[in-house]
C-alpha cells in the first residue's frame, strides 16, 4: 500500500537523522544504482553540513580538541538535540549546555567555559542593533543619579567562569601554545561584546563583573554604589563607580540610561556553575 | 500575466567574501543586481545587516529562502514567515523564493532540501501552503526546482509535470535551476530540454546557474565548483525556450575571487547575447 507523504517524510527523516533504511522500498533509483547508497548521500549531508556549523561556532574549542575528540562530542549533540530552528544560526545554541553532561566535561569543567567564550562572541557578531550611550549622556541623569539603570547592549553576555578558558582562549587565538585546562579558586568574569561592527572580549576585575552581573539584572546605581562599597575601599568608592562607568560607556557596552527602566532581555549573565572540589 | 517581475539582467549571490570588493569598487561592476540568503539576515544587526543595506543602495536585491520548508506535511511556521516578511519590508526586493521541498517534520529541521514525492497528494497540500504563504506575504512567490538523489515509487508523475501542474494550480512563480535539472536529470535518468520545454514559459522569474560534484554513483548539487560546460549548453536551451530571464550564478562554498565569479557571469551574458534577440536583454 502506498504510503502518504506524512508517512514518507517521516521515515526518511528518521532515516537521514538515525541512519537507518527503513524508507528504501520507496525509494526509487535508476537500474545499476544503490538505493542505499542514494539515501547515504542525504545521511552523510546531514552529518556533515551540520558539525561544520558547530566548527565555524565553536572554533577555538575545536581548535583545543582537535579533530577526533571535538567531532565525537557533536555528533553527540547532534543526535541528542537535533536542530528545531529553520535558521541554521542557531544549530549550536545548545552546545555548551550539552558539553556540561559529557564525562570530558567532569573531567575538565573549562571546556564548557570554552565552549562559552566562542558561543558568546558569535552571538555579540550579528546581535541586534541598539543605540550606544557615550560618556556626554552621563549629563542626562545628573538630576536623579541614583535611580538611574543601566541597559546594556543586546550583543552583550557576561560569563562568569571558575576555570581557565579564558586563558585557553586567548592563547589560542594568538596561536600560542594552550595551557592545560585547570579550576580555579576565584570566580574570573569575562564580558563578550560588540562595539560597532566588531565583536570585542575582556576580563574584567572581580569587582568591575559584580557590578556589570547586577547593572544586567536592573540594579539602579544607588545599588551598584552601595555593592561597591562593600567590595572595595568605601573611602573610593565615588571615583570608582565613576570609573567603571565611565569605561563601559566608552567601550559601547551601554545602550541606553534613564530612571528605574528594566533593561532589555537581550543581554546574558550566566549563573556561575557548581564545580566540584578539588 | 501583468505583473510578472521584470528582467533584472545578470546577477550574483551576495557572500560576505565579496563584500568589501563590491562596495568599494571603483568602477561600476558588471553585477545587474544580487540575491540574498534570506535566513542570512533575518538577525536583526552586526556586520550582515550594516553590509545587507549598504548593497541593497546601489543594486536591486531579490531574497532566496532555505527554510519556508513548503512541501512539508508539518504546519507552516508562522514565526519564520513573520521574520521573513519583516526582512522583505526592509529589503524591498523585486520577488521572494524557496524551494521545492520539505526541510523537516515533527519541529526537527534537517537543513536540507529533502525530495518531495510527485503525487496529487503532494500537489494539493503544496499548492495550498503557497496559496497561505503568498496571502501572508501580499506578493507571489517563486518556487526552485531542487537537486534529487533519490524519487519515490509513490511519485506518479514526472518531476516537471509535477513543477508545471504547481505553478499553474497556485499561481506562483518558478525560479528554475539549470544546475538542479542537470544534476537531476543525470541522477534520474532524465533529460533536462524536456523538463525545460515541458516548464510554463510566463511563469519562470530566474534562472540559477551553480557547479556541482561528482558522487559514488550521481551528482552532488554542492555549489563550490564552477558552472560546467554541459550546465552552459542546458542554460543556452533554457534561455532559448525560456527568453529573458534574470539570470545568476549561485556560489556557496569554496568561495573564488569575485572576478571568478564575474567570468562565469559574462560567459552566461554572452550565451544570452548569443541565443536572444538584439534589444531582447534590456533590463527593466
């Protein structure tokens, strides 16, 4: 009996996703050709076309990885979260996520981190665009300072790590020799962000990350003055609140300033994640 | 047909590689108008929009789609068909198209365009989400016939009966692919001047031109080769039947200089110059 097209589409999907045959007696080819070898065309295209995405997202990981490895846990990803966005841009989304269940990542907790720093300077690339406040606006709130919050800009994330991916990271993109991956005892905030057209990336003191963590879930800068205070001298508090703000303003990390207005859900602080003791 | 697009003359497939060298030329390139991966720019900023719009200032721009999953048993997806007519408000371009296939069921997506199975059932469920999605978008679509390694023993017609029998029933445009019908015709055992001559002349809008490899035991539609010379002769036979039609040349992997590309582009212009009538290819 002639199968439906729902029936059709099915199985061959299921085909294409699990490399199976299930579909082959519908399947039609000429004389002297191999149904099954037809099929591995749409099986191998599949397979291919999406781990090259997630090489292209998470190349310094790749990078790090190598070949076997890195290939070994996409096609892990790929066949526990199979993409569901028509767009391919976000085929990888899930990646880092699913890098955290992965015995490699027990082992070696920078990975994910890793895995991270890439995922957040690829979104920083083609984020949406969003106007950038410069240091002159700072005037435009001179009459209620303290009320005022901050919205970051939405090709902003802010990534609290207690490993060291970043210096994974950097080194590799200076093609230098990686150091092994390790935990570390402090909590480290690295900040991916896009000043006009370029993706940018930075470590920022312990101190500098509080503040931008808190300014992302809409404290106001009588809470990010009160916090600063508690975390470093009160004496210096006012010039280095001035400070901070000042750079954010300078580095594009700011889109806009105003009295008590949530800020916009496009920017990222992740949860630092509970690393097991050494 | 009144309103059928104009001929917009030879175009390109707009890559990021090229972009600094067409906007920065200092001569006007013989490039009469672009194409864009629609899902390319459906994110809303960065670098791909900046460039999408300083383009879209000196060339007409057309908008191809992977994604509209048309002949898909799932339901459409609205979201998609939002974002794209978002973007078509932005870009203005002369005309939209996708392809003829599904590119996934049940909310998973293959990112391929998978063959669809040449039926009535198939052409009544088909012709029907056109018809929603050409509601949706207040303009007609085209549809690419794709690249196929495989048919199905339930298709009970040819693929280019199947083609004709969909433009006609919902009133849509077709962008034919000379490269997927050779590819097709080479994997299927068909040949591509009678799936050509068998299309509805008035309802053809573009022409792709791309390059593809050589598998175990078929083409591979890969487009990181150059236009071959049999895919040439198959464009001077569609040109001839079909008139003129805007015609491009599609790259999307291993990506060659722009003058490259600009070759394979003048070789197309002089066929057309060849197979037409002088005063035939003045662009709209």
């Amino acid at each position: 009996m002639a199968r439906t097209l729902a029936e059709l589409q099915a199985a061959l999907q299921n085909d294409v996703l699990n490399r199976q045959s299930a579909s082959l007696s519908s399947l039609s080819v000429p004389i002297g050709t191999s149904a099954a070898s037809r099929l591995a065309v749409y099986q191998n295209a599949y397979e291919i076309r999406l781990v090259n995405i997630l090489c292209e997202d998470y190349d310094t990981l790749w990078t790090f990885l190598g070949d076997d490895t890195f290939l070994n846990l996409a096609k892990s990803y790929l066949r526990a979260c199979p993409s569901r966005s028509p767009n391919a841009r976000w085929v990888g989304h899930g990646f880092p996520d699913h890098l955290d269940d992965q015995p490699i990542a027990a082992q070696h907790p920078a990975l994910p981190d890793l895995a991270r720093l890439d995922r957040a300077i690829r979104d920083a690339f083609d984020a949406p665009d969003a106007p950038v406040a410069t240091p002159d606006d700072l005037a435009t709130i001179a009459d209620h300072p303290e009320a005022t919050v901050f919205t970051l800009h939405p090709g902003l994330t802010l990534l609290p790590q207690r490993t060291n991916a970043y210096d994974i990271f950097r080194a590799l993109r200076a093609e230098q020799t990686p150091p092994k991956p390790t935990i570390q005892d402090d909590l480290r905030w690295i900040v991916a962000w896009r000043r006009g057209l370029t993706s940018h990336h930075t470590e920022l003191t312990p101190e500098e990350g509080t503040l931008l963590d808190l300014t992302a879930k809409g404290a106001n800068f009588a809470r990010l003055c009160e916090v600063a205070a508690m975390t470093g001298d009160p004496e210096t508090t006012a010039a280095r609140m001035a400070g901070t703000l000042r750079q954010w303003l300078e580095n594009g990390m700011i889109s806009a300033m105003g009295r008590e207005s949530p800020p916009v859900a496009g920017p990222k602080s992740k949860p630092a994640r509970d690393l097991p003791a050494e | 047909m009144v309103d059928r697009p104009p001929f917009l003359g030879f175009g390109l497939g707009l890559r990021p590689q090229h972009y600094a060298e067409i906007l920065e030329a200092d001569a006007p390139l013989p490039i009469d108008w672009f194409e864009i991966i629609s899902e390319n720019y459906m994110e809303a900023g960065g670098r791909p929009r900046h460039m999408l719009d300083r383009v879209k200032e000196r060339y007409p721009l057309v908008m191809h789609g992977v994604s509209m999953s048309i002949a898909s048993t799932s339901p459409l997806d609205w979201d998609y068909l939002a974002r794209l007519k978002a973007l078509a408000d932005h870009v203005q371009p002369k005309w939209i198209s996708d392809h003829l296939c599904w590119t996934g069921v049940h909310g998973i997506n293959l990112h391929d365009l998978m063959p669809v199975a040449y039926t009535e059932e198939a052409l009544d469920h088909i012709a029907a989400r056109i018809a929603r999605v050409q509601d949706y978008l207040g303009r007609r679509i085209a549809i690419e016939n794709v690249s196929s390694y495989i048919e199905f023993a339930e298709s009970e017609m040819t693929e280019w009966e199947f083609v004709g029998q969909l433009a006609r029933r919902a009133d849509c445009w077709l962008l034919l692919d000379v490269n997927n019908v050779f590819v097709s015709g080479r994997n299927h055992r068909f040949d591509g001047t009678e799936f050509i001559e068998a299309i509805p002349r008035e309802r053809v809008v573009q022409f792709h031109l791309a390059g593809h490899s050589e598998g175990n035991d078929c083409l591979i539609d890969t487009h990181d080769q150059p236009v071959c010379d049999e895919v040439f002769e198959l464009y001077r036979r569609a040109i001839g039947h079909f008139g003129p039609v805007s015609t491009m040349i599609e790259r999307d992997d291993n990506i060659p200089p722009l003058s490259d590309l600009l070759a394979e582009l003048t070789r197309a212009r002089q066929i057309a110059q060849e197979t037409l009538a002088p005063g035939q290819l003045e662009v709209a």
